[in-house]
C-alpha cells in the first residue's frame, strides 16, 4: 500500500433549490478555497 486517507462521507444530503443560496454558497467555498490556512473543505 502506497497512500492512505480518510475522506468525509456525510450521513445527510442537502440539495439547494434556491437561486439565491447557491450563490451564497459558492462564494463561501470561493472564499475558503482561496485562504491559505483552510487545508481541505467538504460540503454536500
């Protein structure tokens, strides 16, 4: 075995219908994926 990891599975799922909050949504991960300090991020 060369690698190894763990990998968040969520137990419940969230589907977003609102046009509104999905764009909330996608600035949020924009915003973490651009902080240096956030090493990995899992959402449904």
């Amino acid at each position: 075995m060369m690698e190894a990891s763990v990998t968040m599975i969520p137990q419940t799922w969230v589907e977003l219908t609102d046009e509104e909050d999905i764009k909330k949504l996608t600035k949020t991960l924009d915003l973490l994926d651009e902080d240096d300090d956030v090493q990995a991020v899992y959402h449904n």
